[in-house]
C-alpha cells in the first residue's frame, strides 16, 4: 500500500512497448509504458483492454478505425477485437489487463511485464 | 467504442463524491469523480479500490496512516481495508470498482454511479 507516481515510475524506463507493472487491482495488472512506433496488430480473446494516455499522442487502429488519444483521455478496446497502437513521436500510457495477459495477444511474443 | 476525454466528462459534472460511469472494464465500472471535503470511512469486503488523482490533491486516510496524493498518482487500498479520502480544496479522480460496488461500502447511502 503506498502512492504510485506515475512520472517517476516512468522516468524508470528506457524501453518502448514493455509494460512495466506499478501496482495490482483484483488480480490485473496496473501497468505503465512508453510507446513509440507501431505495434503489430493483434486481439485479446478473454479481455477488454484499457488504454489511458499520460502523454503524447496515440493512434490506435481498431478494426478499420483510427482514433486518436491524446493525454487526458482513455479507451477500452473490448475483448476480442483487433487493434493496433502507433505511436509517432513517443507517448506514455497507463494500462489495466489481468495479471498473464500476454501484451501482444501471444505468450511467444509478449513482453514479461516486470513490477517496476 | 470511443475516445474518453476525461476532462471534458468532469466539466459535466457539478457534484461532489458522486462517481459517473465514463466507461466499463471487464464489469468494472470506469468512473470520474469531483471530491470535496471528507467522505466517511468505509470499506469494500469484496474487491480493491482504484484512486488516480487527475488534479487537486487527496488525503487518503487507511487505516491509521495518512497517504498524500496529487494529479498523476494512484493507490490502490486493497479489499477489506478501511479508507476514507479527504480533500481539502477541490480534486478529480479517475475511480475503478467492480460495477455494483457501493462507493460508501453500503448500498443504503451509496450514489448512482450514472453514466455520463
């Protein structure tokens, strides 16, 4: 139990779409990223996925839309449905999915999400 | 499936310790708050409880300590643990509970936790 600082949780990491864990809530993982170019394409069956930009600006294609996040703002891609984030210059969010989410929708290509 | 502009729902809000649904999670309800003077003490015996400051500055009262918090920072105060936010001037929150979770840990004072 203590207050997580988000900024400086951040200022911790110098690698681009490896989700660091900052706390947990009811068995998911509380995570923050720092994002920077494309992410491949790619679903989450059994989750939704939270997306809340700190910083930057986000493009997130899902499906055959792009919707732009800038900081301050927050979508839920629901469970199954593809989506990609892009990143142009780099951008720093925070993210919710269950504890072995594997980041990339496939155990073989997902970051480990370390606590941080 | 949108973007969240947090900012934009809390200028539609224009009342205190009253959550409103911004979005859902894996039946989490998603919620902002405005806070202003004391909340009673409570707590959730069935799930943790999601606080991120997004401007002000929250006194967490848990158990007997008395956390600190300011825009950019969360806590997360685990099931079962007694807590009650303070806020001396005005604050704004990003909240996360399970959908149905009463914000006073009691379903007879609870608030709506409309959507907005």
């Amino acid at each position: 139990m203590k207050v997580i600082n988000l900024a400086e949780k951040l200022a911790l990491v110098d690698t681009h779409w490896d989700p660091r864990v900052v706390a947990g809530y009811n068995g998911n993982d509380i995570m923050v990223v720092k994002a920077k170019g494309e992410f491949p394409f790619h679903d989450h069956p059994d989750t939704d996925d939270f997306f809340l930009v700190i910083e930057g600006e986000v493009l997130l294609d899902v499906g055959d839309e792009t919707h732009v996040l800038r900081a301050g703002e927050l979508f839920v891609v629901p469970r199954g449905v593809r989506h990609r984030p892009r990143v142009l210059g780099e951008a720093k969010l925070l993210l919710i999915e269950p504890a072995g989410t594997p980041n990339t929708g496939d155990a073989a290509t997902a970051s480990r999400k370390e606590p941080i």
